[in-house]
C-alpha cells in the first residue's frame, strides 16, 4: 500500500529513521533534514582581552529624509534631543495622607473617617469606595511591615499612628 508521496510504509519508515533525517514532502518539496557531524577541533588563538566601552554614549544618529528636505546636511546632520520637563511632584496617595492626619489626630480613627478627611484636605481619587481601600492598604502595611509599620490598630476598625 503506498502513502501520500509514493512510498510503502516500510520505505517511508526507513527513510525517517535514516540517520535521522525527514523524508521530503510532496507540497514544499523540501530537502530531507540530515544531522550535522561535529566539527574537528581546531586549535583557537588566545583569547583577547576585552577592551571596555567608552564613559560616553555616542550622540543618536541623524534622520536623513525630513532633514535634507529643509536643507539640513542630511546624514550629517545631528538629531535634536527635546528637553526633558520638570518632573511633576509625586502624587500623595491616600494612605500618605492618612498617616499625616492620624499623626494630627489625638484619639483612634476609622479609615471611613480618615477617607472623609482626605477628601476635603484636596486628596481625590476615582473610586466609589475610598475608605474601604484605605482599610484595605492600611491592614496590608500592618501584615507587611509589622512593627516597622505606621498604623497600629487598637480597637475594631480603629487605627492610631505609632509613637516615633
């Protein structure tokens, strides 16, 4: 009985075991795959000591289309860098800001109340339930930091920042 290609089983079936190579197929009518032998060994040249790279960074390459269109040199002409803008101040996140109206407070707060809080001191956020991931974040820093951490909590749902 003959395959797809022409061949009985058992040819097909030698020619894949040959030397492991893959029969050719009819649709790409690729070259069996052989393994290649190893190469000799050859005798290598000591190796050479890497040179280190220079302190400064070379200067990024030219675009030469847009350039040479405006009459620029083209090639030669040096890619202008844009100034970096000032770095805008970092954002005070919410368990930032309870810590600081805590560290205020004399008595224990709930995190509902240090949410309220936040918020009208200017804290804003996106989400419909800030105090719940206040609790949240302020319960994983306790589990986290352990005595390290800035809230301690003392009663059911009440918090009080650690003495420094």
């Amino acid at each position: 009985m003959a395959t797809k290609n022409g061949t009985t089983k058992k040819t097909a079936k030698k020619a894949r075991t040959a030397k492991g190579a893959k029969p050719a197929t009819k649709k790409t009518g690729a070259k069996p795959v052989r393994a290649k032998k190893p190469a000799a060994s050859t005798p290598t040249a000591a190796p050479v000591a890497e040179v280190a790279a220079p302190a400064t960074t070379p200067a990024p390459k030219a675009r030469s289309g847009t350039r040479a269109k405006r009459g620029g040199d083209g090639a030669n002409a040096k890619a202008t860098v844009p100034a970096k803008a000032p770095a805008k101040p970092k954002r005070t996140s919410l368990l930032d800001a309870a810590a600081a109206i805590l560290g205020k407070s004399p008595e224990p707060m709930s995190a509902k109340d240090l949410a309220e809080r936040a918020i009208a001191a200017g804290w804003s956020g996106t989400g419909k339930t800030p105090h719940a991931t206040l609790y949240a974040a302020m319960i994983r820093e306790i589990a986290k930091k352990g005595d390290a951490a800035r809230f301690v909590k003392v009663e059911r749902g009440r918090f009080v920042t650690k003495a420094v």
